[in-house]
C-alpha cells in the first residue's frame, strides 16, 4: 500500500468523527494499542528533537524499505507518532523523500492539537524524510 494510499484510509477513518474531541480520542486510542517499545531504544540517538513529550522514532532498513518503531511518554503523542510512522513503514526511502502530502493539513489536526504539538509533528515528519534522504544519496 503507497504512503497516499495508507493517509487516504487514515483520512476516512478521521472523517468518520465529527467533532475535534473524537479525533483526539482516536489518537489516544493509537497510543494505547501501538507495540511495546523497548527501553534499550529509548535513548538521545532516536529521540526527535522539537517536542513537547519525549518522542523516539527508530529506523529499520529491510530489502530496501524503511520500517519505523515509534514510542513516547504522552499518550497523544504516541498516538500521533504511531499513525505517522505507519504510513512511512514499509516504504521505499526514496518515495518518503520525495512524499510532499501534509498530514496535518489532510487530517485537519491542526484543529485539534495546540501549536506545540503541531510542532511536534512537523519534527517527526521531518525526522522521517531525513532517515530517507540518508539512505537515497
């Protein structure tokens, strides 16, 4: 499934709330069902740089894909972090590199989450591209 494929059915999902409060639910609920995360990888290597909470993103290379494992310490955070790395995993780094689409913008969550947290995602959107763009030079 491409990287549009998988926002489009995160983005039907999110459509389905009607109001601001559900969607937050919604991510609070991707946090409580992501997979555990080890405590060996919650160090300063895979911590993102530019959050409110303490975020780890941790890349993986596999035949050519990236994998991501995602972790943080507040429950919408981890949430949000958990959506976006499952829409990057499994993903060619070049096809992340080169992916322009605006999460915030196409899940309308800049309604819901304060600036900080908005922040927030736009440094582990960027913590992502840049695992890729390592991997494509």
């Amino acid at each position: 499934m491409s990287i549009e494929d998988k926002v489009l059915r995160y983005k039907k999902t999110l459509n389905i709330f009607p109001n601001p409060q559900e969607k937050y639910q919604y991510l609070i609920e991707q946090a409580k069902k992501s997979e555990d995360f080890p405590d060996e990888l919650r160090i300063d290597e895979f911590k993102v740089n530019g959050c409110q909470s303490q975020v780890w993103l941790v890349p993986e290379e596999k035949d050519d894909r990236l994998f991501f494992k995602s972790d943080s310490d507040a429950l919408i955070a981890k949430g949000l972090v958990t959506l976006i790395a499952s829409i990057y995993s499994d993903e060619k780094p070049q096809d992340i590199a080169n992916s322009k689409i605006d999460l915030m913008e196409e899940f309308e969550l800049g309604v819901i989450l304060s600036p900080a947290r908005r922040n927030g995602a736009f440094s582990m959107l960027k913590t992502i591209r840049e695992f890729a763009l390592k991997l494509t030079d």
